[in-house]
C-alpha cells in the first residue's frame, strides 16, 4: 500500500441505494496532511455534512 501524494488527493461522489448522492473530499492543508469533507447533495448544492483532519492516506 503507498501512500498518497498531494497531487492525487481528490475525493469522490457516490449514490447509495437510498438517499441522496454524497460526495468525500481530501483537501491539502499546510501541515502536509489533509482535512476530509463529506458533503449530501440536497438537490440544490452541497450540504457539508462533516470534517475531519487526517495525517496518512495509503491506497488499499
């Protein structure tokens, strides 16, 4: 498993079998880690649902 760099750090959306769409974020912060944002689409905009600070992303 590598660790992820800053360029590859994205997010992604997905839709559950029920429930509006949500999407995660991994945004760079100026430590060298990432904060998480996940978000619920409520058929308008992006509705941030919660954050999290995180120090080490690997690829599974």
């Amino acid at each position: 498993m590598s660790e992820l760099s800053v360029a590859e750090a994205n997010g992604f959306v997905y839709e559950p079998v029920r429930g509006p769409k949500r999407k995660i974020e991994f945004e760079p912060r100026s430590d060298g880690g990432f904060e998480r944002i996940e978000a619920v689409w409520n058929g308008c905009q992006w509705r941030v649902t919660g954050r999290e600070v995180v120090t080490t992303m690997r690829r599974i």
